[in-house]
C-alpha cells in the first residue's frame, strides 16, 4: 500500500480517518493526529442548510488547526445551490478537500434528502456534485455507500457517473443504507468500484484490527483504507498500520500511555466545551477505548455515572490504579449497550443529552 494523491495532495500514509458525527471533532481529530500514522482527516459532516444560515454549531464544526492537514470538510445536503455555497464557504476556512456525504443512513438525513438517500436520486446527486465542482478550486471527494438496499446495488454506476463529474477520490463503506450498521461491509463491491473507476478508491467499514485491514486492502486493492470506530478503540491503529506497511513491529503503548491519553483527551476537552460536554465526550470515548481491557465494561459503567470533572478523574486513577495491582474490576452482569456508537446520529445535538447520562 503507497500513498496516493487527490489532485497534488499526498495521502500519506494512505490511511484516513473516517467522519462520525459527534465524534471527529477537533479535540478527537488532533488526539488522534498526535499519535501518529493518519494521512488525512475529516470533519463531521456539516449540515449546509445550518452552515448557508449561519448557524453557530455548524460554522464551529469547520474549525481545524494547521497540525491536522491535509484536512478535508464533508458536507450534506439535498439542494445543488446550497451544496454549492457550503462548498465555498470551506473553501473560504482553507480546507484542502471537500467531500460530499452520500453515506449517512440517518433517517433525519435521508428525509431531507441528503446523505444516502442520494443514492434514490443520482440524478440529483450528479446536478450536486457539477454545481460544487463549479463553485471550488479545491478537491472534491466523494463519500457513498454501496446502495441504498440490496435490491438497488448502484455504487459502480454512482461511482462511474462522480468520475464523469470531476470527483477526485471516492470512499465507499461497504454497507447498503437499509442495513445501517448491522451485518459484515461488503468488501467485493468496494473492489468492483476500484476496477470501474481510474481515480483513487478507498475502502471503509469494520476495520479494527491490522490483521483485517490488511486483508481487505490486499483483496480489494484500494488505494487507501478508512478507519473510523476503530480509532476509537485504539487510537494507536493508524501508527501500527503504518509500522506493518513499513515492515516494523506495530507499536504497543504501555498501561501508562493509555492512561495518558485518555486524560490528555479529557484535558482538551475540558479546554474546548462546557463541562457538561466535556463529561459527555469523555463518556463517549471511554465506552469504546475501554473495549478489550481487564474489567473494560464495569469501568465505562462508572464512567456513565459520573457527574462531574473530579469523578471522572478519580475513577480513571482507580481503574487504571487495580489493573496495576490486579484487582480488576468486576464486569459481570454488566451490560453496556447503550455506549455503543452504531450510527452517524449518534452523538446528534439531539441525542446528547439522553446519551451521555448526564
């Protein structure tokens, strides 16, 4: 796997960090520069009916600092003027790539008409995509799902058909709109995209490990892999895929490193948002990064019922302070489910409050 390039732009290493709403923000997008090993990295998906009237939320969502470039802004939308304008107004904030949502299975989303509910309409998808590419100097990508449900597969025709309209590269999660989250990605059709098309094709969809990423990279041969919930889970992953791609060992932090950086990300936090928001986020991240670790699941349990900044810390220090001496904690009966980060949503303004518990 080479790093490979949107227009003049290297993607290297040719790993990305995939958009979730609520989640690749710019305190998470840095946390996860910093470790190492990502060749470019996505806003959350922005709303262009927000951003074109001035909403505060959406304008705050195009922040991004210069140590995460190459730095690409996704939008959403189903009106080609409004795309269009959303898609200058990135421009204007120095985004180096605009990328189009054409993924999210949100119903909120797909009602309005954008996300992967373009997959119903290509016509209007292509009308989005000329009138974008019409308006930016920058790089535009494109973000699709393989159909909109297994009985309208069109993901090589979309595909085929964003070429012909001056896209850039093309990302594909391996999943139908219909299916969500739910079953394995379909990384055949994401091969099939990369024989029809002669731009870059990147794969996206269930890589959590090394082991299976360079599986389906070696299967598909895409020009580069996303990866999305798994850096929340491991925010090193980026860092070993590019150690294997190097042919060195996969770095492995240490107990102390773990720590660290979940009190690094909740310091950031802490820095940047309300700490009601912050005790939200920080709940987040934990009931992914937890995932694996001696006594993970009664860990996140304490975290959701923590109210304020100090609970949070000290049952960090606690946590991490028994797995050193042994004396986990005890996961049995718990279940965590609602922890889970299953759809683009979320982590939606709407959702917030109910998710984080507080």
């Amino acid at each position: 796997m080479k790093p490979f390039f949107v227009r003049d732009i290297a993607i290297d290493p040719p790993l990305i960090l995939s958009p979730m709403a609520g989640v690749t923000d710019y305190v998470f997008r840095r946390l996860i520069k910093r470790r190492g090993g990502v060749g470019l990295v996505v806003s959350e998906f922005i709303s262009v009916e927000g951003l074109t009237r001035g909403n505060p939320k959406s304008k705050r969502q195009m922040r991004f600092d210069e140590e995460e470039r190459p730095f690409a802004v996704q939008i959403f939308g189903g009106r080609p003027e409004r795309m269009a304008m959303g898609a200058e107004m990135a421009e204007e904030v120095g985004a180096d790539i605009l990328d189009v949502n054409c993924g999210c299975p949100a119903p909120k989303v797909v009602k309005n008409g954008g996300g992967s509910g373009l997959l119903r309409e290509p016509d209007r998808l292509e009308e989005i995509l000329k009138a974008i590419k019409r308006a930016i100097s920058i790089p535009l990508t494109l973000k699709l799902r393989t159909g909109y449900s297994d009985s309208s597969i069109n993901v090589v025709d979309v595909a085929k058909m964003a070429e012909q309209c001056g896209v850039e590269h093309i990302q594909v999660h391996g999943r139908t709109r219909e299916q969500g989250y739910k079953g394995l990605a379909n990384w055949d059709l994401i091969r099939q995209v990369k024989e029809a098309v002669s731009i870059p094709v990147s794969g996206n969809g269930d890589i959590t490990s090394i082991e299976y990423g360079m599986e389906k990279w070696r299967e598909s041969g895409v020009n580069g892999i996303l990866i999305g919930r798994g850096a929340m889970q491991n925010p090193w992953i980026f860092r070993q895929f590019e150690d294997v791609l190097a042919g060195r060992e996969p770095y492995q932090p240490d107990l102390a490193e773990k720590k660290a950086v979940l009190l690094e990300f909740f310091e950031m936090c802490l820095g940047e948002m309300p700490e009601i928001v912050a005790l939200g986020k920080m709940k987040q991240l934990a009931g992914q990064f937890t995932k694996g670790l001696p006594g993970g699941a009664a860990f996140r349990q304490t975290l959701y019922h923590s109210h304020s900044e100090q609970e949070i810390l000290d049952n960090i220090s606690t946590y991490f302070e028994s797995i050193e001496k042994r004396n986990l904690f005890d996961d049995s009966c718990v279940k965590d489910s609602d922890l889970e980060i299953t759809s683009c949503e979320a982590f939606s303004s709407e959702t917030r409050s109910e998710a984080v518990g507080v």
